[in-house]
C-alpha cells in the first residue's frame, strides 16, 4: 500500500539504490557460489536464440506467478528501456493473470503503479538511464 | 508490520480506497481479458449451489494458503460484512495453518489485526458499508 | 494420465489402501511431533463454530490451489460422504481455478475423474463406506 | 518416470486424448465459470500486441516455475507447432531454471523428453498436426 | 524496501515486539486448534535426534524457499544467538538461492540487512537477549 | 501411488537411472547456461563451513515443503549413504511438516516409502553405492 503514498518516481529511484546497494554487499560478502549465481542470472537475459524483449518478458511473467512485486518492478523497467509498448505490458500481465489466478491481483495493481511511474519517468529520462 | 504503528480504521479505508483506484486504472486499460477476469472473479462469490458465506471462506482459505494478505483483507471484510463470527473466522483460519502450515502464521498473525480492525470499524459503521 | 487407465472404482480403492498402510506406517514410527500433527489435522475438519460440510470445502479448495491430488482425492471422497451435489463440488472447483489459475487445470480435470468414479461407485455403495 | 518407459510418441497422444476428453467432460458440466474461463485462458494465447509464440514463450515458462507437467507439455506442443527451435526452447527452460531454482529440474527433465518424443513425432507428422 | 529507511536495531525490535504482541492476542483468543499449533511448532525445534543449530537452519532454508521474510528474520535471530558465523548463514542461504531459484533475491537481500542489523546489536547485547 | 505397487529396491534403480540417463541428455544439448546451473547445484551441497550431513539437511527439507518427490528421493538417498539415522530423517520431515503444513503429507507418506526402500537396499548394499 506504500507505493500510494509517496510520488512514484521517487519509489523507482528508492528501489534502485536499495537494489544497488545490497547486491554490492552481497557479492563482497566473499561466497563464490552466490556469485556465480548472480552471474548465472544477469546472463540468462542476454540475447542469444531468443531476444532480450522475449527473454525480458518470460522474466516478467514468472516473477509475476511466483509473486515477487521487486522482481516484476524490475523487469517492467527493463521492458520499458527495451521499448515494450503499454499494450505489450497488459497483455504480459493477462497471461499471467491467467495462468496464476486471482492471487495475482494485488501484484498486477501495483505493476500498474509501477508501468505508470515508468511513463512519468521518461518525461524527463526517456531511456530510463536512472536507472539499473 | 505497518499496521501496527497507523491507527487500524484508517489502514482498512486507505487499502479499500487502494484497491478501488487500481481496479478502475485497470479496468479502463483497454484490454478485454483483463476486464473479464475481473468479472469471472467477482461472479465466482455470488450464491449459486453454495451460499454466499461458504464461497466467502473458501476465498479466505485459499487465499491464506497462498499467503496473499491483500486477498485476506477482502475476504476479512467481506465475511464480517456477512454477519461471521470470531469463532467461525478463527476455525477458518485454523483449517489454513494446518493446510498451509507455519509458514502462514506472519500471514494469521496480519489477519487478526484485521478481525480486530473490523470489529473496531464496527463500533460506528456496523456493517462495514465505508468498505468495498 | 494414470487414472484414465484403469477402471475408476479401483483407483479410489487402491488410493484408500495406499493412504491407510502409510498412515499407519508413520504413526507408529515413534515421532511424537508426526503423531500429533495428524490428529490435530483430523481434529481441523470436525464440526464447531463451523459444519463439516463447510470445513471439508475449504479443505478441498485450499488442496486445489496448493495443486496436491491425493488431498484433493480425500476431499472430494469426504464432501460426496457428506452428501455435497455435483454443482456444489464444481461451485467449489470454480472458486479454486479463479483463485489459483489455469495451473489447477489440470488438477481440476483429475478431480472430475474422482467425482466420476465416486459417483460410480455410489452405485453399489451409496455413502462410500468402503472408502476412508 | 513413466514416461521413460513408454514410447515416447504413444504418451503424447495419451497426453492429447485425455486432455481433450477431460476438458469435453468439464464444459459440458452445466458451469458457466468454468466454460468462461477455459474462453479466456484460449483467448490469453492468440496474438494480439505480442506474437504467439512470445505468449506460448510466456505460458512455458511460467508453467515450468509453477511446475505443472501437462501445462509444460502443452505448452512445448504448441511452441513446437509454431516452429521453434531447440536452442529457442532451451533458452525458456534455462530462464524457468535461473528463476525457479533447482526445484524445477526434474520437470526440465521431463521437458527434454518432451521435446524428444515431439521430434520423434515430427518425422511422421512434421507439423505435429496429430496433437492438440 | 522500509528496513532500509529505519536503524536496523530498531527494525529487529519492532519486528519482535509485533510477533510477540500477536501471538498474545491469537493464543487468548480459544481457539485449541491454533494453540496446539504453536506448541508443535516451537517443539519442532528442540533437539532430539538433531541438535538446535541443524534444526534451525532448517527453519532458516524452508522459509526463505517459501519466501517468508517474517520467518527468515525469526530463524536468522535464532541462528545468531546460537553462534552461527557468517560464513555458515551465507552457506545456508546459497542452498536456499539454488533451490528455490532467483525469485528468492530480493529475500535474500533482505537476510542480509537482517544479519548486519544482528551483528550491529551484538556490539551492546552479545547473545540479542532483548531479542525473542 | 505407483510405487506401491513395484518392489521398492527396483524403484530405487530405476529413478537412478532415468535421472543419470536425463542428465546426460540435458548435459550434452550444448546450452552453457543449464551445465552451469547444474555444477553450481553440486558444489552448494559440497563442505564448506557446514558439514556435508547439515546442506543435504536442508537439501531434504526445502525439497519437501516445495513438493518435489525427485528431490525429497534424491536427498534421502544421500543422506542415508551419509549415515543419516531414522530418528533424524523423521525429525527432518517433521519440521518439514510443519513448516509446509499438511499439504506435505502425501510427499511425507512417499518418502517414508523412500527411507524403508533405501533400508532394505542397505542389506546387501550398505553404503549404497549402486544409486546416485
């Protein structure tokens, strides 16, 4: 319910530091397998047979059945910087609606709030390059 | 843990006023699957072979075990609306511990701060009608 | 795919047996803890503030969307022992596909096998006394 | 691990024949939920702003992380039937993999002999056209 | 995102303050069933065959697979003051990633603020007496 | 419900040996990704700062309260060729239990099938070298 309560493009930018900041600690904290395991997870989205859109949007979908509002958060930035359309994102969001039911719902609101603060975003960062 | 530091009326009209304005940011989206997934959803709790209660707990159950607490609060409201009893909420609740197990006791713990709440509400709006 | 397979009446009875002997098995394996958890999971469905039609419901439909088959077998055999009409189990069923999604499909087709197959049997043993 | 012990060819149209009959059987039920949404869980999967195969993509691997068997099935028939490739659909698993955790890899297992028994298949029936 | 805007200090004393106040209220309420519960689960992790610290670690990965953060900062408390190092926490927690895969990040995420907030209150209450 | 019906020694073998043969399918399709997912899976199981008994431990227990009966099977094994006791797999999957919540019952019923299957392989292979 937080995210009504302060201006949305502020939450993004809190996201972002928090999520900057606590990878950092992580992967300094000297354990090579959560490394690796980060490693592993950045390059699952890189192109290769499939496009990063593609690739993006499966991520997006499964954080959404699996319910895990930070995850969509960040796939739906990316999408954004990837040029996905409104449209595009609705119909992401229908499937997995579809797919993982009403227990969805409350996620899918808050991806909403979240498509919209992208859009007030690119006002004055189109590219998002604000932020990941 | 929010709901312990605002006073418990106001949290249930700010998540009420919440859910309304994401619903309609939603349902004015544009697309058809969406909306009619929330017509399905909202036709599946009508009375039909079953009363409007037992669908109600069957809401409740199912989405304690899946640990969806805005979920919980709907059916909450919706049930202490419908005239249930703390007895009957609590062997509600129960019947999803043991199903769900431990792991939904943060879950239990936020609903009966929600029981609470409604009963509060109750004092000056008995059937909850500043709600849903 | 199973199920499809063999005559339906004998599933239902191999699944009985099955369920029996390793019921059995664990309780007498000495752990305290195991021992109680199973009465106070049989002690969850006996009637209170709420009947045991109602109880067994919320039991059916919180095994549906937590996609366990064997609990879903046991429920739907206890609603059918409790006299619960075929539009009162796909009401039930219903709620569990809106809640849980198009991931319970499948679940919910096997489900309509074990309706099927204990309204077989019904015919030569109404209230499913050889069953649980 | 039946499927390691069947021809691989004959459990696809075991698979097929069971989940069309099964699903004949539910929407001949007399439920008006029901039929609605297996409407809308079809109409989620035909283009619109996204492709059909992006959708199927989004229903594979949203299916493997919530580790639905016959959803993955279907799912890898219709991608198959769309004209992708291994390494496409290697990628998607690897996705469901990074994102689903290791829980998933008996399920990926299963997915390989999948595929397996669909290029099998497509030497006598290229476009799969016996399926689904 | 709120832990990373309070002292950690505070947060673990709230987060304990909250627990304790509700399972005072649940454990008041007559309900046996949900009483009988939480005896169960605190035995659970009482040595028997396995001593505490197994126990508890158990606690710790089943949680943040279930992705539970209220039962992985209880858990993480336990571990602590049953003199856990780092090395071992960050261990169980790379097992917990693996399993349940990238969904659980921003879980893990959180542990970590949880362990650094431990590790900040050790400086002045060695054993988190004040804690649990 | 199968495994009632084989012997269960064989039943052993042949999970071994689809397992292995899945592996090698999977190992050899050239997809960097999955070959590094399955390395990083076996070194997080490997002693590091917990012993190898404690990471198979929470191998066994994460593996119950997500259901996955391959894994519960596959960590069983290695724990019983660790020299795990009976006492301490049934405190195992009694935290597990309830953690996970009833839903787990009929993966608990399994791997009880599971230990006796191992016990009975173990008098004429002790160490069981012939799995895994």
């Amino acid at each position: 319910m937080g995210a009504a309560m302060v201006p949305p493009m502020k939450d993004l930018h809190e996201f972002n530091e928090h999520r900057k900041r606590m990878n950092e600690r992580i992967l300094s904290c000297g354990h090579q397998g959560l490394k690796r395991f980060w490693a592993l997870d950045s390059r699952a989205y890189e192109a290769g047979a499939l496009d990063e859109k593609t690739l993006e949007f499966m991520g997006l979908t499964t954080s959404m059945v699996l319910k895990c509002d930070d995850c969509v958060t960040y796939h739906l930035v990316r999408l954004v910087q990837l040029g996905a359309s409104d449209e595009e994102l609705y119909e992401a969001l229908n499937v997995s609606l579809i797919v993982g039911g009403s227990i969805t719902i409350p996620h899918i609101r808050r991806a909403f709030e979240t498509i919209d603060a992208c859009r007030e975003l690119q006002k004055t960062d189109p590219e998002l390059k604000s932020l990941l």
